[in-house]
C-alpha cells in the first residue's frame, strides 16, 4: 500500500525554466511533509519541509506548496540549474517518515 | 560536525549468507532509522531505533534486525541472504524520534550485492 506517490518516474527542464515536482498522498493523518534530493552514489539530503497546519513554505530558489484538500505536495525549483538534476524523493510523517519511489529530474542547459 | 558514516560502502555476498551493516549517527543525535532503496521502490523503511530501543518496524520479515548501543551506534543484520536483498541500505539519524518532527539525515548508504 503506497501511502505517498511520486507519479512522474522522471521530468526534463529547460535551465532557467521552473521545475515542478509532484507528490500525492492518501493518509490524511500526515503532519509533516519534507523533500530529499539524491545524487547518485550519496545519500538523500534535505531540502525543504512544510508542517501541515502551512500551506507554503519557501527557501531561496525552493517553495513548496502543500494542498490538504487534494492530498497533494509539490516542489517549485525557480530557476533551475544544472546542479539540480538529481532524484527527488517526497517523505510524509506520522510516527515515522513514509517515503514516495522518487523523480529524476534532468536539467537541460 | 561529522554526518552519518556508514560501513562498509560495498559489500558482496552469496545467498544463504549473512550480512551487518553499521551506522554511526551525528554526534549527539539519539535516533538511527533503517531504510532500504531499491529502483522503483523508493525508500522502504526497515526500522527506527531510540535510545537502544526499537521504536517503529516496517513491514519486512524477521531475517533483517537491527541495534543499538549506548552510544546510539546502530547495527543491522540481514541473515539467509536472498538475491532480492540487492539494495541501497540507508541509515539516518535525528536528533529525538521520527514523530518528535525533526529532520533525519542521511549517510552515504552501503550497497549490498547478493550473488
């Protein structure tokens, strides 16, 4: 029972373009939201967290915007770059974090 | 400030085999959470350990264990190994338990081939 899901295995964007990356999740009962990104060969570092009682949260050229009605998480990267092509994996809490399978995002220059 | 270290980095083993793997936490972090990566699979999550307990189990059978020492040090240990355990195995640590709502880290992860 995949509880949060990534439906998009990979994305290409243009640099300099917006990237947006998508998450759905099914148990209400999730409090705390977070984006990972991953580079081959290392392991998942942190990027962004949203509490639920939020509905967007911002960090430099990161925003995430969560919509509780539709069960659904995204990520904005504004403007992309290069270094930004990496897998990113969405996590969603109750009494432990529950990871989607991830999307590979490919920034073309 | 160190990050999580995990050992060793590679590793190949045959079935039937068995096969611990150890996680250092950052310093002064008292959680270490187990999880495995497989290609299109995602994270699946093995277990969370806190202050030597085991606070949370996912849904993976009794051949793959976990640890933790005082120092909040964590071993696992996958026993009768099957080729299906090929993976990533990721260890994160957080300062208090996954639902106190902190950040985990991650280390490197170890890979595990099983032949």
């Amino acid at each position: 029972d995949q509880q949060v899901k990534q439906n998009s295995p990979s994305l290409s964007v243009q640099e300099g373009r917006i990237s947006i990356l998508n998450c759905d999740y099914t148990n209400s009962m999730f409090d705390y939201f977070l984006w990972y990104k991953k580079y081959p060969a290392e392991g998942p570092t942190f990027l962004i967290s949203i509490s639920s009682i939020k509905d967007k949260n911002e960090d430099g050229r990161f925003t995430v915007f969560l919509n509780k009605s539709a069960k659904h998480l995204s990520l904005h990267i504004v403007p992309s770059q290069p270094g930004d092509s990496a897998v990113y994996f969405c996590a969603a809490r109750i009494e432990k974090l529950t990871f989607g399978t991830g999307t590979r995002l490919t920034i073309i220059p | 400030k160190a990050g999580v270290t995990q050992t060793p980095r590679y590793l190949i083993k045959t079935r039937g085999q068995q096969v611990t793997l150890s996680c250092s936490p950052i310093s002064g972090h008292r959680s270490v959470s187990w999880y495995q990566q497989t290609p299109g699979q995602g994270l699946q999550f093995l277990f969370e350990y806190f202050s030597e307990t085991q606070r949370n189990k996912g849904n993976f059978p009794g051949r793959f264990s976990g640890r933790q020492f005082s120092n909040s040090r964590s071993e696992m240990n996958v026993s009768t190994l099957e080729l299906g355990d090929s993976a990533l195995y990721l260890c994160a640590s957080s300062l208090a338990a996954q639902g106190a709502g902190n950040t985990i880290y991650f280390g490197e992860g170890s890979w595990l081939t099983v032949v």
